[in-house]
C-alpha cells in the first residue's frame, strides 16, 4: 500500500519525482521551485530559488528540489517555505 503525500512539500515532491525524466535534459544540476504540483522556474541556486518562493508564495505552499538523476528530498530546502518562517 503506498502513502499518499499530506502535505504540500510530499505533493510537490511527488509531482517533482514524476516530471524528473523530462527534466534532466534541459534542467540538470538547476533547482526547481515548486508551487501546487506545478514547477513555477528553475534557478541557479537553492537560495535563489527560496527567495522567489518567499516574495511569491505563502508560508508552506511551496518547495525546492534541485534537478539531478540522484533522487532524494533536500530536506530543509523541500521545507523552505515553512523553515524560514519559523
């Protein structure tokens, strides 16, 4: 039985891990800011990445995940949203 993701961060996660194919070619090693299942932009830079999801979205509705064939959660960056509010 798989678990169905709760909270935005596992949802967008999710959505990440199922576009990841189609973006390795053109996005590798970019870092995807995530907004409702929906990749929003791709950046540089984590960091960067966190501050457009800060001036955009609000506490905990979005996530940032950098695109690699490696496939693992970023941890704090997946939280941005909801860790640099706390």
């Amino acid at each position: 039985m798989s678990s169905i993701p709760r909270t935005e961060s596992e949802r967008n996660y999710a959505a990440f891990l199922s576009q990841l194919p189609d973006l390795i070619p053109n996005h590798r090693g970019e870092y995807a800011l995530l907004h409702a299942q929906k990749i929003e932009g791709y950046f540089d830079t984590a960091a960067t990445a966190i501050i457009e999801g800060n001036k955009k979205f609000k506490l905990g509705e979005y996530s940032v995940q950098e695109v690699t064939e490696e496939i693992e959660s970023l941890g704090f960056y997946s939280y941005a949203g909801v860790a640099l509010h706390a």
